[in-house]
C-alpha cells in the first residue's frame, strides 16, 4: 500500500540538447536529442520511490506507445499503478523540451497533459487511496484532486495535503479558485512565479506571509527558488517566520525535474518527521543531484546517496548562512 500517493499527469519528455535559445525564425541544430519519462507528478512520485518510500500515481496516460512506455518505467521503479487508467480516447502526454549548455531550460507542454485525465467519479476506486500517509498534487486537473482529497481527509483527517502551484495552474484557475483549493492544504510548495502568479507580488517572502496569514490551516509554506535555494515559512503563534536555505554549488546540465526531486524528498523528509533544517537542506540537495543528468528523473537518487551528497557538500552551497527574514 502506498504511503504516498502523487495526483496529477505524467508525460514522455524529448529532450533536446541546443547551444542557445532559438530567435523568431531562426533553425538551431540539436546536439543530442532523447526520449525520457517525466511529467511533475509523474517525476515526484518516481523521486519518493527512489528514496524508499511506498509510492503510488493517480492518474491517466494513452493508449499508445508513449503510454506503455511511461507504465512500464513505473512498474520498473515499483511505483503502485492501480489508481493509473489507460485512456483508449485519448492520447499520452508528449512534452518538448530544449536544454542548453548551461543547464537552462524551456519546456513546450502537450495539450493531452490536460486532456488525458480521470473521470469524476467512475474512474477513481476510493479503497485504493486508503493507507496513504500524504497526498500531493500539482492540481492539474482540480476536480480530481479536490474529489479525492476530500474523501481522504474523510475518512483520515490527518492525512497530509501537499500542493505544488505551478504558474500555469494559477493562470488556468485563477486566484478566486486557487484560494479555495488552499483551504484543503497543508503543505504549499510553489514554485517562485507560481506564488508571484497567485498574489501578484514580486517578493515570493512577501508572497508566502500573505497566504500564510489568510489560510490557517497551511502549516509550511516552502518556495522553490530555483538556484537560489528555498524559502522556508512557517507560523510561530501569531508570528510568522521565514528562513532561506542556499542552494549547492553545482554546474548544471539539466534543471528540467528539479523541483519535482526537491518536492519527493521534501515529503519523505516530512513524514519521517525531520527538523526543517535537515528537511529543506536534503530537498535542496535532491534537486541539485537531478541537475547533474540529462532528464527530469536521470538524476533521481536513494536517500542514501542523497544524504551522501549533503555531507560531502556541507561547505559547497552559495552561501554558508541561513538567512532569517
């Protein structure tokens, strides 16, 4: 039985390696080009899995090639599939992404990642999801996620809701139903323009203390930075605290699935009831070690290794100070 369950799409990635971002109208050559599983939800649940946690994905893919090459990489990583439908109207995800030297990224996303989904409530068998310890979800497909959250927090209220905003998903949704969403949540793990997208601040800090301050039922709210690191905000009584945890030190050769290796091994540091300190400092070093492979789930490791890299590299991050805010 799974303790983690991930909600939301998967998709087969080609990657292709490029010396610079193309201008309007301008042909670059590919140096390298590769078909490889990713997909955000899709990417975390195969991080959980890697760290040793039973992990399980909810939700759809094609009946097509891409398809059968995304479950077979699941059953490959014991990834529990039983809440994972095959879609014989619909097609796979198939995303396109453009990598340059430096580890920068831009990604082209496939319409089917929105169009291949569950259906409310024929395709969710509601047993399945009994035993998870956390839920996390990109809320890509809201109406699934709130279906099954809902029934979750019903029959175990103390159930984990983890929800990682994408700025895609606050333009899609909106803030009126974004903010409602919330009211479900736990842990808010957005990314930077996610957060920036939602409240229309520039300062992800500032961002944070907002929706921490409006939504009580939110416990950590834990933005992803990119390079930069994590900020890391949580309530202390009527005060709010904030602590930034620098990232390491790496050179990069492809960021694409960072965030979805910090978010994994965020959750399994959670339920292991880590500290913050320990819990912020390995997701970041998660994220770094996805950075150093081709490919959103390449460089996806076991918590050994993981904290391997943390101990090796204490002295390696872009700055050795926490900063309080």
């Amino acid at each position: 039985m799974a303790e983690i369950l991930g909600v939301g799409a998967c998709a087969l990635d080609m990657i292709a390696k490029i010396k610079h971002f193309p201008e309007p109208d301008e042909k670059v050559d590919a140096e390298s080009y590769v078909y490889l599983p990713g997909g955000v939800t899709g990417n975390y649940i195969t991080g959980v899995a890697r760290l040793g946690i039973p992990a399980g994905f909810v939700g759809a893919i094609g009946n097509d090639s891409a398809g059968e090459t995304l479950l077979q990489d699941f059953e490959k990583e014991r990834v529990d599939t039983s809440l994972l439908q095959i879609k014989d109207d619909s097609s796979s995800a198939v995303n396109f992404i453009m990598v340059t030297g430096s580890g920068e990224r831009v990604i082209i996303q496939s319409p089917y990642m929105i169009k291949t989904r569950l259906k409310v409530p024929e395709d969710i068998d509601l047993r399945l999801i009994k035993g998870a310890k956390l839920i996390h979800t990109t809320a890509i497909h809201k109406d699934v996620s709130e279906y099954i959250i809902k029934a979750s927090k019903k029959d175990n209220p103390d159930i984990i809701i983890s929800f990682d905003l994408e700025k895609q998903v606050a333009v899609q949704y909106g803030y009126d139903e974004i903010e409602k969403f919330l009211d479900l949540v736990d842990i808010l793990i957005p990314q930077r323009l996610g957060i920036m997208e939602l409240t229309g601040k520039h300062d992800p800090t500032v961002a944070a203390k907002i929706l921490l301050g409006k939504k009580p039922n939110i416990k950590i709210i834990a933005v992803t930075l990119g390079s930069d690191g994590c900020v890391i905000s949580t309530r202390n009584g009527d005060k709010i605290e904030q602590k930034t945890y620098p990232a390491y030190n790496i050179k990069p050769i492809d960021t694409t699935g960072a965030g979805d290796a910090f978010n994994a091994a965020f959750s399994v540091g959670y339920l292991k009831d880590w500290d913050l300190d320990k819990i912020a400092n390995f997701a970041n070093a998660a994220g770094a070690l996805n950075c150093l492979k081709v490919g959103a789930r390449t460089g996806m490791t076991s918590m050994e290794n993981v904290l391997k890299f943390m101990k090796e590299n204490n002295n390696n991050k872009k700055n050795n100070n926490h900063k309080h805010l």
